[in-house]
C-alpha cells in the first residue's frame, strides 16, 4: 500500500509532515503513546506521529465488539478518564470511541494485527486467554497474543508495562530510574517457561528451548505491532534493542 509521503494535519496546520522511517523511539504527538518505524514527522518543529494517527480512519470495527462502531476522536470524549480496553492503558490523546458502549481503543491498540508472523510461527491476537500469560499469570486485563502451538500467551499490557516505560525513560527521558531497570524487566521467559516444561519426560529441554526462541520473537514481533509498526523488519530492530 502506497502512502503520501506529505501530508498536512488539523493539529499540526502550519507545517507539512513528512512520512519517515525511524529506528529511534518517540512519542506520538496524536495519541502521546510511544511510537517506532514509519512516522509522519515535522522537519521544523520535531512533531512526531505514528502513521496509524496520523492517517486515522473516522469509524473502525473490531470482531471482539460486534456491536460496536468505533469513531476517532482527537481528544477523549467526556471530562472522566479514558482507560484503553485493549491494553488497559490511559487514554491521554487520539482514541477511538465507542459512544453507545463506552469503549476505548488507542489508535495503535486498536490497529493491531489480528495475525503477528514472529519468524517462527503466527500469533494471535486474542480477547481473554483461556491459559495463563507467561509474564503475569493471569487471564485478565484485555487483550493477548498467542503462539499457534497454544503453548505462549502474553497480554499486551504486560508488554507495555515490561518495555515501553523503559523505553520512554531511555529516549524521551520520563524516569532515569526506569533506564537502571530496563534489562531486569525485559520478559525472556525463560524461567517461566523452564518451569512450564519441568514435567516433560525425555526431549524437554528441546521442547523448552524451542519455547524460548518463540518467547524471544514473539515479544519482539508483539512490542513493535504495539509501537505502531508491525512488520518484521521493526521486530528484528526491537529484537536487537532487547538484546543489548
């Protein structure tokens, strides 16, 4: 799909924006959530938006909300808190809104892939887990991608909880606190994991090596879809981050 590589924008008037390709986290200036890969970008005054916001469509459905007719806003609706159904996250800025349910979706969250490839296999995006996220433990709390093998679930809230607050702290400096905690918080999954598999009879460590590599590019494949660029490409770059 061919894009415009200028575009103009009602909340940003007085200059172009140009579409561009980062490696380099930054915050979206639309949905003020953190953003990396293709974004249109303000040369003069470093105005920076995902492309998802910046080319927002004015109604969207999801098959999780059969009922639902989601219009974009470009503020929350209402004086109360918006809090994000997808991740579970504030709404601070663009959203989409459902007026007769209530429900909100930020731009990101609500264009993620229903089908994330992460080099190895498909994963999911699903509405509630019927097994336990491998970070959390629980069921709870929006959505989740899962591998195909049924072996690895992960709530996208626990991926912006683990890596985007690091991120933020180390490129848009919200918390040098965050920046010390960045390589404990990363989710490697491998003790999670070691454990799942600790009752398998012959051939387990196979398997739970396996898992591992699927652990490593599923969250990278899910946390570059989240930041608003879900191609492989972004997935490798994220991987490479995580790694560091």
């Amino acid at each position: 799909m061919q894009f415009d590589k200028q575009i103009s924008h009602p909340i940003h008037p007085q200059h172009k924006l140009k579409l561009e390709y980062t490696e380099t986290p930054f915050n979206c200036n639309g949905c003020k959530e953190a953003g990396i890969g293709f974004q249109y970008k303000c040369l003069q005054c470093e105005f920076h938006m995902h492309k998802s916001c910046a080319l927002a469509r004015s109604t969207i459905y999801r098959s999780f909300y059969k009922k639902c007719e989601f219009q974009f806003h470009h503020a929350p609706p209402g004086p109360a808190l918006r809090i994000c159904d997808a991740c579970g996250k504030n709404v601070l800025g663009f959203v989409y809104n459902c007026r007769s349910c209530g429900f909100d979706l930020h731009p990101c969250c609500a264009n993620l892939p229903q089908v994330l490839d992460d080099g190895e296999q498909n994963l999911y995006l699903c509405y509630k887990l019927s097994s336990p996220c491998h970070h959390c433990g629980g069921k709870g709390r929006g959505w989740s991608y899962r591998s195909q093998c049924k072996t690895y679930n992960l709530h996208v809230s626990c991926v912006k909880e683990l890596l985007v607050e690091s991120w933020h702290a180390i490129y848009l400096n919200v918390d040098k606190n965050k920046v010390r905690e960045m390589q404990t918080r990363i989710p490697s999954l491998k003790g999670t994991l070691g454990n799942n598999h600790a009752g398998e009879r012959s051939g387990g460590k196979g398997n739970i090596r396996k898992c591992c590599q699927i652990a490593g590019g599923a969250v990278s494949a899910i946390v570059s879809a989240i930041l608003g660029d879900p191609t492989p490409i972004i997935a490798a770059v994220v991987g490479g981050f995580m790694s560091k």
